[in-house]
C-alpha cells in the first residue's frame, strides 16, 4: 500500500513528530511504501514558546518532503499537487491542534477528488487542552472534511461521535497510544542514575516534560507541601523546557517552604538523559488538568516507572490501581499526596515495576496499524 502522511516529522521535535517518525518506520516495516508531506515551517517564530522547534540530537533517515507551510495558501496547493502525484492509497493527516485546521482544510480542498475520500485523521488531541476562541471552528472545519479517524483513547473516539454523530461508528475507531521512542535505557540501578544526575534523595518524584499550565504542575508543587510535612524524604525533580513563565513557579516554590525538597531542571531533556531519569525516579507524577493520552505516561511505562495521574481524558484507562499507579481526581493536591503516601507503603517503585513492565507490553503500533490498512483497502476500492 502507498501511504502518504501529513504532519511534523524529524527534524521537528516533541511528541506529535516522534508519533510520526515512529509510525512511519513501522509501515515500512510492515511492507508499505511510506512517504511524509513535512513541514517547510510549522509555526511561524512568534507563536512557538520554546527556545528551538528542532531536535539536534540526532539524526534520523525519514523520507518526508517538507513542504507545506500552514499559513500560506500557495502551499497548500503545492502539497496537494504533491500528495496527488504520489496517488497514495492512504493520507494519514495527524491531527492536535486547531492551528492546523485552515492549512489541512485548504490541502484536503485543493486534493484531486479521488483522493479525498481516502483521507483519514489520525487524532492525538480532539480539541486541544488548552482551550481558545476560534479552536472549535477551526476544528471542525478541518474534522469535518475527513469520513475515518483513528483516535488513542475511548475518551477521545467518543468525543468525536458527539461531533458527527452522522458519521458510522465503525469509522471513528481507537487503539491504545504506541510507545514512540524508547530511548535508550540506563541499565545500572536507581541510584548509579541518580548519581548520574547528580541527585540526592531517598525517594524521588519525577515531573517530565513540557511545563505548561494544563500539565498541573503547580497542583503538584502544592501537594509537595503536605507529602514534605509527612516525609522528609521525598523529594522532587522538575525536568522539561518551561513554555510559561520559570519565576512563577520558582516563587511558589519558595512560598510554599519547600525548596529543599525540589529540584529544576528547566530545558529540553536530551534524548540520552530520558532513560536515566525514568531509572532514578521512584514514580512519574502527571498531576494534569486535562489530556487525552501521554506519551510521557507510555515512556515511563517503558522503562518501568511507576505513575500517579489525574482522572482526566484516557490517562486512567491505562492505570491498574495499585499495581501500575495510582489515580487521582485532577485540581486535588490531598489526593496526590495520599497516592505518594499509598505509593511508598505498598513498597514504592520495587513492587510495582513487575506490572509495570507487563503492561509496557500493550503500546505498540500494531492494532493502530491494523485500523489503517483496514481503512486503506476500503478506501482504495471505493
């Protein structure tokens, strides 16, 4: 089967390129022909918080064409033309953020006709976390263009039925979301990682990953009060590039007294220290205010780290409680630190690790895949 898929690629960091980096290799590992429709811009300086939008740490061979610029109409015709001469029998738009929406309606409005009917949306997020004026609109616009979707959690596929409820049930399907990159893991024990890291605790919490408010972490700072009150020992580090303001949460820090027990280290983590702080952390916190799925709950998974995150979205879908983690209602500091306090009693990072790794085991791309060549040969004959 010839696949061509629209969306950021290597040399675009962050989650939503390494799902297509990921998806793209495992296609190919399965037969098909795979090809990328990239981006030649993909968010205009401005409008991107972060410090780089590119992953220099590597090197990848991925056949993306990066051509498609989302606010320039005279490249959505030139991807489509693109897309067209490739005669794909599957387009796999992957799908987050309404600030896509007028570029993928505009490419999948100048696409040949037969083309169009083999578009489907390959959804991380609906509607985004992060709410704005216009995010519903520009959605729907897009959405409504395409007849499959391919979701990562239950929460998300229904979501989608409430949308388009003309649209068959059997064409919005779900699969759990895939371990993209592994990383390379650190095989020397918990406390050669932390020393590694230069870290010094008993017991460690680990937040990873962009800071950003629908992620909590102030809910988390919060709870640290009281778990430092009853534990001294545990302490937490904060690992990821701040796309909000770093001093905000220095202060609550400080006003909350618990700077001792919490460490920053603010910026991209790199892809070889990944590994090392999953290895020295006893349990991964998401304290988060709304997701669909995480890729950062998945990694952990892969590296044994156990979890405690909120109800929202399908975090709890993938949780056994008190086996692979702990879940809690979200905008709830006392429930986080009961789950810490749960966490350690039960024996902390040793007892849970075993179901841990067993169910690592289910994130793989296969039943996504299978979803997408089951829509390809319908597609393809239509």
């Amino acid at each position: 089967m010839k696949i061509v898929l629209v969306g950021p690629a290597w040399p675009y960091r962050g989650g939503i390129a390494e799902t297509t980096n990921s998806l793209y290799a495992e296609l190919r590992a399965r037969g098909h022909e795979v090809k990328i429709a990239g981006f030649a811009k993909q968010f205009p300086g401005f409008l991107f918080p972060g410090k780089t939008q590119f992953d220099t740490s590597r090197t990848m061979d991925i056949e993306s064409q990066r051509i498609l610029i989302p606010w320039n109409p005279l490249s959505w015709k030139k991807t489509a033309k693109w897309i067209s001469e490739e005669q794909p029998d599957l387009i796999g738009f992957k799908w987050w953020m309404p600030y896509f929406g007028l570029g993928y309606w505009g490419v999948m409005r100048a696409l040949e006709k037969q083309y169009r009917p083999r578009v489907a949306f390959i959804c991380h997020n609906v509607i985004p976390h992060e709410r704005r004026f216009g995010d519903r609109i520009l959605s729907m616009l897009a959405l409504s263009r395409s007849s499959f979707f391919l979701t990562f959690s239950k929460n998300e596929a229904e979501e989608l039925r409430t949308l388009f409820p003309q649209i068959a049930s059997e064409r919005i399907r779900f699969a759990l979301a895939p371990l993209t990159d592994k990383y390379d893991a650190f095989e020397c024990g918990q406390e050669a990682a932390k020393r590694e890291l230069g870290i010094d605790a008993k017991k460690l919490l680990l937040f990873m990953g962009l800071v950003r408010s629908y992620k909590g972490l102030d809910i988390l700072l919060r709870a640290m009060q009281e778990i430092v009150r009853s534990d001294s020992e545990v302490k937490l580090v904060i690992a990821g590039e701040f796309y909000e303001e770093q001093a905000r949460y220095e202060k609550l820090i400080y006003d909350l007294g618990i700077r001792a027990n919490v460490m920053l280290r603010p910026g991209y983590v790199p892809a070889e220290d990944v590994g090392t702080y999953l290895a020295a952390a006893d349990v991964n916190v998401l304290p988060y205010r709304s997701a669909t799925q995480s890729g950062i709950m998945i990694l952990a998974y892969a590296h044994g780290c156990p979890v405690i995150a909120t109800n929202v979205g399908g975090l709890a879908e993938v949780i056994e409680e008190g086996k692979t983690g702990y879940v809690v209602e979200p905008e709830n500091p006392a429930q986080i630190t009961q789950a810490v306090k749960k966490f350690f009693e039960a024996g902390g990072r040793a007892s849970h690790e075993p179901h841990v790794r067993v169910m690592s085991e289910n994130f793989t791309w296969s039943k996504s895949c299978e979803i997408l060549e089951e829509y390809g040969h319908l597609a393809g004959k239509a």
